[in-house]
C-alpha cells in the first residue's frame, strides 16, 4: 500500500448575513463542542455534524495560527473541509436599531434549533433516510 497524501482544509466560517472566514488551506482547525469537550480537525478527518458552543475557533495556516472569538453554531466536517454556521463573532455588538440583518438572525435561529432537534432524535448524528422519495 502507498502512502496518504493529505491535503490541506478548507475552512469556512459564515453568518446569515456574511463570510467571516474562507480560508482555502489550513493545516487543522480546533473547536469547542456543546457537550463541553474540544475537537481537533486535520485532514483526512471523518464527516461530522456537531452543536458547537460560544469559544475559541482555532486554526493554522500558512501565516501561522490564528483564534477567532464565535458564537454557538454547528459545525459540518465533509470531504470539502470545515464549515461552521454562527450568528456570527462572540462579544461584538450588533447594529443599533432592527435591521434586514436581525431578520436573516431570526431565522438562522430557527434552523439552528431545527437542527439540533434533529440531531436529539438521531443519536448518531443526523442520519440520512434512503428509499424515501
């Protein structure tokens, strides 16, 4: 058998309302899950689907390693790399008065809460039916 070749990650951090990070090649990425236990990321990484909590967002890349403050959210780990969906940056204020963006907030809320009600009911993660259709 060869060798693995591991590729970098790519790491996407978004909002409803924007990418905070898209970040095509780090080295790995750790993050604070819900359940209070951290994880860390390197290529070749299993697929994942996890509630994260507000914390840390650490990663490396070729400038070195970076901490991002964030929000809870959920974390996907595909064969595409890392995405985290947040309501964005821990501790920043929002815009003053409502907003467009308050808007797309509630509704990320939702599915937020849509999804970590799907992952309660599948104790493995969120499974995915076939034969359905």
């Amino acid at each position: 058998m060869g060798s693995v070749v591991s590729t970098p990650l790519c790491l996407r951090v978004l909002t409803p309302a924007e990418t905070l990070l898209d970040v095509p090649e780090v080295a790995w990425v750790q993050v604070q899950l819900a359940d209070g236990g951290g994880i860390g990321i390197w290529p070749g990484h299993g697929p994942l689907l996890a509630e994260t909590r507000t914390a840390p967002l650490r990663y490396a890349d070729q400038a070195g390693e970076h901490i991002q403050e964030l929000e809870a959210g959920i974390l996907e780990i595909s064969r595409d790399g890392v995405t985290i969906f947040t309501s964005g940056l821990a501790g920043s204020g929002g815009p003053g008065p409502l907003s467009d963006q308050d808007e797309g907030m509630v509704r990320f809320d939702r599915l937020i809460q849509a999804l970590f009600a799907a992952l309660k009911g599948h104790p493995g993660g969120m499974a995915h039916e076939e034969g359905k259709g």
